[in-house]
C-alpha cells in the first residue's frame, strides 16, 4: 500500500459514542482510496449508492484490480480453472471500458489479470487511458493475457512509465521503442513473453536497479548476456544457444538462481543451425549464489560436450542445491560438478523426473539390477569423490529403481553431519517395489552417525507445481512485494 | 541514534496522549510508528514525546495490536485471526474502528495501517448496500432521481 499523507486529525470527534452517527464516511481521502482499492471492483463501485459523500470516493482507487472475478457478484474464491465464454468476456470488456474511465486516480498500480487477445482492443483503450492520465505516478502494472493463443502487442506507451517499480507482462509479445529512456526505478521484472535478444538485453540494461527478475522466454533460443549490477534473484525458463552474466555485473549479490526449461537439448539437433552449447559456464560465473535451483530438463544442458570435473571458481557461499535428473549418468556428473565446487553447501534436493512416463516405469524388476548392468552409471561410485562436510539435509524426490540408490548411497557415505534424508518415491511404484528399494537403501552406511532417513511416501506433485509446468500466468508466484 | 533494540536490555520511550496520560513503551515497538520514529531522529524526542492527535484508550489499543502484529510475523494462524477481528469492531463500534484508523494513520504504521485497511475492505466486501449503510450509520440522502441516475450509470454493479 502506498504510503499515506497525515492529515488532520479531529474527524468524528463530536460525539463519541453517540449510536447513531456515521463515522466512516469521513475517514481520510487518502485512506479510504486505498482501502477501496482493496475491495473487488464491483463492490467498490456500489459504494457510490450509499450517501452522497461515498458518491465518488470509489472512482480515486489508488489500485486498480482488473480481473474475472472483479465485475462478479461473489469474488470466486476457489481455484476452479473455468474459462468465461468469449461473450462474457466480450461483455465485462465493455464494462470495464466505462468503468476505466471514471477512474480519477492518481492510479498507482494497474493489474489486469485475464482475457485472451479477443479484447486486445480493449486493453489498448485502457493503457492509454492510462498513459495519458496516470503514466507519471503509477508504480505498478501488470498485465496477462490468459490465454496463448494470440499473443498481444503490449503498446509502446508503457515504456513511457518512467516511475515504475514493478513490471509484469505474461504471454505478450515486446517490442522495446527505440526511444526507451530505462525504467531508473524498476527493481521487480516479470515477464513471460516474445521479445528479440536487442529488445531484453536492452530493457534489462536500461534498469539499473532490477533486483528480481524473471524471464520466460518463449521461442527464443538466442544467446542472452544480462547486464543488471544489483540483480538478487534470477529465474529464467526458456531455451538459450548461450548465456552469460556481465562480469561486473555479477558480483556477490546475486544469490538466488533457478533455472529451468521444458525442451530437452536433443530436441533442438537438425531443427537449428546451432546447436546448444553447455552452459555449465554459466554456472561457473555465479560466485556470490546461495541457491541454486534447475529443474525440468535445465541439468542436461549443463551436460552438453565434456562435463568437467570441477567449476573454474568455488561456489563458497551455496547453501541450497536442487537438480532435477532424468535417468541418466551425465546429469549426475553434472550435479557431482557442482557439488565438488561447492564446499558450504547444506541443503540438497534431487528430483528424478516423475513424468517422464516411459523411462520411468516397469523397469525395476527386470532390466534394474543394482549389482551389475549400467556401466556408465557404475562410474558414478568411482567418480562421486566430494566430501560434503556441511551438508545436514537432503530430499530424494520421485525414486524408481534401485540403481537410483548408488547416487543416493554415496551421498550417504560421503556426508558426515548428515541429520535427515527425506525419500519420496515415484508414484508409479508398486508396493512390492517400494518395500525393495527401500530395504536396499536401509543397507546404506551412512558417514553421520545421527542421519535419519525417513520414507514419506510417493510424491504427489501439488496441483501448484502442475499448473506452473503449464506456465499459468496467474500462477506465477507473487514476488516479493515491494513498498512502492 | 543508535538504536540497539535488543530485547534484554531495550529502551523505554515515553508518550503523552492527547489527554494527558503518560505511556511507557519499549522503542522497538515505538518505533514501528514513523512519526515516532521521524520525531527521534529529529532529536525533537529527548524527554516525552507528546501525540496531540491520540486519546489513551485509543493508544491503548494502538499497542495491543502493535504487539499482536510482532506476535503473528509467520504465524498464519494468527494472521488469519487477527484479520478476521474487524469485521465484528466494525459491526459493534464503527467509531473506535475510525479513531483507531486515524490514529495509525497519524502515527504512520505500515503494518496496523494494512490490517486496519483491510478490516475496513474485508467488510464491504459482498455486503448489500443497504446493510452496510445500517451497520454504519450512513444516511441514504440521495432523491430517488439520483439513485436512479446512480444505479443506471453502473447497472453491471447492481443486477
């Protein structure tokens, strides 16, 4: 909530107690706008019929709401997944083009949450009644076009927002205008969209105090070099020929990676002139992170070529390591990269893919066999040579065969201070299997004397996760909000 | 001024309300308000700090939920309670709940300054606007033409 002006204080103060006198009507203008601004819109709007003073209180929200849910009779508060008919969104369209215009403001943050590009039309008409009213004070703007069908063409006004904090733009298509002067304030970036390798590496450069940034990239497979000196969290989701960070733009302070793609390496070979590189190097430049996260099919793009033996520096300050493996030794060769390089880490999670479906299941009674077999995968035991001396918890996520224990086994044995190593297994697996592997991982020999390993199950994966693998816009996790 | 709130050993800053009553209060919990917190660095604030605009039974319950905040950080329990707790202040006594907003809107604390907004916002929501102007004593002065002009003007609001 913006921050409020004082005024002057004495409103009310005949008659205190007194039964029957209305006291909220004069609350500050200021804080009545912002509490309107709390309310969905359709509640805020029949305010204006209960006395004359609340005639147009509503019309200065400071936040404006725009959702599906805004112009119903009961804000829905289930997550049911319904799309409206076109024509009801075609009809709240023109609702909201009244209702958009007489809004007074000053308008501090515009979120518009819903509707395919059907109405694209309509979200012209309001940004640019937005530009041309509010577009020196607001702060915030987001904006999702629900649907991937079409994808809208955000107008170039936005980037006349010269004041804002907070950007959101999820399933649009960016053009950066060639006049673009930088947002000098924006720290919060989140954008899931189409854009050219000029136009991101352009507008990332032209924030100087980005802090948070996520990027979904779609169909962009383009190198992409990030130049944001006081990034603190990165997330990026999309397919990259090469990435990197500018040298001294990468100091200490970026501490929180996550990096994820849903298109396996392979998939690009005869589709690309260029094939994709490792981008393990990557990795490598990230000295100050504390946590990294790679999920989805991310770990094997650190597998492309020769994965080495250690990273050129040494992550000292890694403390939290998730990898996402599908059955393969080169992904844990990767994952033994890191963690070779990562001398302070304390926290491990390793997923192995659980819906990878045909990999995945029946094989454990007859081709796995944990005493012979995978030769590639025998190398592990010999290779997996770090010492993991601050490590104190693990979690083991989607376990299906018992050749996933060696992994999991020299973990175990190469982790002194170890206290608890969580096991979840694939929800495919039989009971019988179950009961197998987790006899086989009892036989382990732990290096601590005080780890416990607890079995908790198949992992369900939350419907949170699933929607997220869909990349529903409005799933896109909350960032951390800032006082604007 | 340094300010090393620790909790063995914190400073106790003094308040006067508007109506004379002395308070004593620990500076990490004063300076959650910014005009307390803006009057010290000021250095206007070495011996008591008056606050013209707030009567004692209202400061009083300034820092009950000042404390209850502190209490409820990660506690979604407690959030949940504590956010559900305007809905019947509003109901009962509409004018301690405006006091009390402009009192932590005068002494400019973020955090009471959300919940008591959101109190307000939690009870308009879904509310008929014939029950909310009972309930706060709004007085409908609008002619019949004006409602009507009103109602027309946002029908989609009304139906």
């Amino acid at each position: 909530m913006k921050k409020m002006k004082r005024q002057a204080f004495g409103v009310g103060a005949a008659g205190a107690g007194a039964g029957g006198v209305d006291f909220i009507s004069n609350l500050p203008e200021d804080v009545m706008s912002s509490i309107l601004g709390l309310v969905p819109l359709r509640d805020a709007v029949r305010t204006s019929i209960l006395s004359k003073e609340w005639r147009y209180k509503w019309v200065s929200i400071s936040d404006v709401v725009l959702n599906r849910d805004c112009l119903m009779k009961k804000s829905s508060s289930s997550n049911t997944f319904s799309y409206s008919s076109s024509d009801d969104e075609i009809a709240s369209a023109y609702v909201l083009d009244r209702v958009v215009q007489q809004l007074i403001g000053p308008i501090c943050k515009f979120s518009c949450v819903f509707f395919s590009a059907l109405v694209s039309h309509h979200f012209d008409l309001w940004i640019g009644f937005l530009s041309k009213n509010h577009g020196n004070v607001i702060k915030e703007f987001v904006m999702a076009n629900e649907r991937k069908i079409d994808w809208y063409n955000v107008p170039h006004s936005i980037f006349d927002y010269r004041e804002l904090c907070h950007l959101e733009l999820l399933n649009c298509t960016l053009k950066v205008p060639r006049t673009f002067k930088g947002f000098r304030n924006l720290s919060v970036l989140n954008l899931a969209a189409k854009f050219s390798k000029d136009d991101i590496e352009c507008l990332i450069s032209e924030c100087p105090l980005l802090e948070w940034m996520k990027l979904i990239a779609f169909d962009y497979y383009q190198s992409l070099n990030i130049h944001a000196p006081n990034l603190r969290y990165l997330e990026l989701d999309g397919e990259f020929v090469h990435l990197s960070i500018e040298e001294e733009a990468c100091p200490q302070q970026l501490t929180d990676v996550c990096l994820t793609s849903d298109v396996f390496p392979r998939f690009w070979h005869g589709r690309v002139n260029v094939p994709p590189t490792s981008l393990m190097p990557f990795i490598g430049c990230l000295h100050g992170i504390k946590r990294l996260t790679l999920t989805e099919f991310y770990t094997q793009y650190l597998c492309i070529g020769i994965v080495p033996k250690n990273l050129p520096v040494t992550l000292g300050h890694l403390q939290y390591l998730e990898v996402e493996l599908e059955f393969n030794s080169k992904e844990i060769l990767a994952s033994l990269c890191i963690l070779r390089s990562s001398p302070n880490l304390k926290q491990l999670k390793i997923k192995y893919c659980v819906d990878s479906k045909e990999r995945r299941i029946g094989i454990l009674p007859v081709v796995d066999d944990i005493s012979g077999g995978h030769a590639e995968l025998c190398g592990v035991e010999t290779q997996f040579d770090c010492f993991l001396s601050h490590l104190h918890a693990v979690e083991i996520i989607g376990i299906a065969m018992l050749s996933d224990l060696k992994f999991i086994r020299c973990i175990l044995s190469n982790s002194p201070v170890l206290e608890t190593m969580n096991v979840y297994t694939n929800r495919n697996v039989g009971a019988e299997n179950v009961l197998t592997i987790l006899e086989e991982l009892l036989r382990s020999q732990p290096a601590s004397t005080q780890a416990e390993i607890i079995y908790l199950g198949h992992y369900e994966e939350s419907e949170w996760d699933y929607k997220i693998k869909f990349k529903d816009p409005r799933k896109t996790p909350t960032m951390i909000r800032r006082r604007l | 001024m340094a300010s090393t709130s620790n909790s063995t050993s914190s400073k106790i800053i003094t308040l006067r309300s508007s109506d004379g009553e002395v308070f004593e209060v620990e500076e990490s919990v004063a300076l959650e308000s910014n005009l307390i917190r803006r009057m010290m660095e000021d250095d206007c604030a070495n011996n008591i700090i008056p606050l013209p605009n707030v009567t004692a039974p209202i400061f009083y319950l300034v820092i009950e939920h000042c404390k209850k905040h502190a209490e409820m950080k990660d506690n979604k329990e407690k959030k949940k309670e504590l956010r559900s707790q305007g809905e019947e202040l509003l109901k009962s006594d509409p004018h301690t709940y405006s006091n009390l907003m402009e009192a932590v809107n005068y002494l400019d604390i973020k955090s009471l300054m959300d919940l008591t907004a959101q109190w307000l916002a939690d009870f308009l929501k879904g509310k008929s606007p014939r029950l909310i102007r009972e309930l706060l004593k709004i007085k409908n002065d609008f002619t019949p033409e004006e409602e009507a002009e009103i109602l027309e003007r946002n029908r989609w609001a009304f139906d």
